[in-house]
C-alpha cells in the first residue's frame, strides 16, 4: 500500500517517526513536506497536495501532521473524495475506516506521542471499508454534498 505523508512546521519530528515506522512495516511512503523546520510554513500548502493525491489514487491513503491536527483536517477536508478526521485514539482510526471509509488521518505532532501515534496508524492501515447497506447510504448522502 502506497501511504502519502505531509506536516508543516508543527509536526515535522513525529512525520519524520511515522515515515520511518511505515518504511520499516514495508509501506511505500510519498512524502509531500515539510522536509525541514521552517517557523513559517503554512500547513494548507503540504496538506491539499497530500489530499489531492488521496483523491486521485495517487496515494492508497494519507497521514498528515500538524501541530494539533485540526488545521490539517480542515485543509484535507475540502478537497473532493477525501475523508480526513483527527484522530487521538484507536477505535476511531479503525471505526473512522470500516464504517465511514475515512482515507486520510490527521493528527498533532504537539499533542500525542510517537508510541501513541504508530498505534493509530496500525489500527488507520489495519482496517478496511466494510461497505454495509447502511455505511454505503450513508456515505452517499454525505459524497453528494461534494456535488
């Protein structure tokens, strides 16, 4: 599974941690950026070229950091066919996929740790779209408000 990867400032340590925790798990990771500390950056421009690579299939999912998480959620969210949540513990990094078909997570690189965060990463990539009657209606309802 190819994973796209992106942070601003905020998270640049804890992205660098889960690009080398997904390597080491034999994922293919695409890094978008930030590739270095700069006080300045804005998280709008590594986070919607990650969502729009999620969007597109060029990634099969996307992890993307900030400093809390909420920014990058946002950013994500307002591109087409992305389904970005923060997330701060497992049973939604799983739930969010098997029920709601979420294919990208947000999480802040100044609020959780690195042990914490390979655990929602394991539960996000561990976890498939069950695609139920119910999941499917619902996901349609909210797909036709992109329309």
């Amino acid at each position: 599974m190819k994973i796209g990867i992106a942070t601003d400032h905020g998270g640049i340590e804890l992205k660098q941690q889960l690009q080398k925790y997904l390597e080491e798990k034999g994922f293919s990771v695409k890094d978008f950026g930030a590739y270095e500390y700069d006080a300045t950056d804005d998280f709008p421009d590594f986070v919607v070229p990650l969502a729009r690579a999620v969007a597109t299939g060029d990634v099969a999912r996307g992890v993307a950091v900030c400093g809390s998480g909420v920014g990058a959620s946002i950013a994500a969210n307002k591109i087409n066919g992305v389904r970005a949540c923060l997330i701060t513990e497992t049973y939604s990094a799983r739930q969010g996929v098997e029920h709601d078909d979420m294919n990208m997570i947000c999480v802040g690189g100044r609020v959780i740790g690195i042990a914490l965060a390979q655990e929602l990463l394991d539960n996000f990539l561990g976890a498939e779209y069950q695609g139920l009657p119910r999941q499917l209606r619902r996901m349609g309802k909210v797909a036709d408000l992109e329309k």
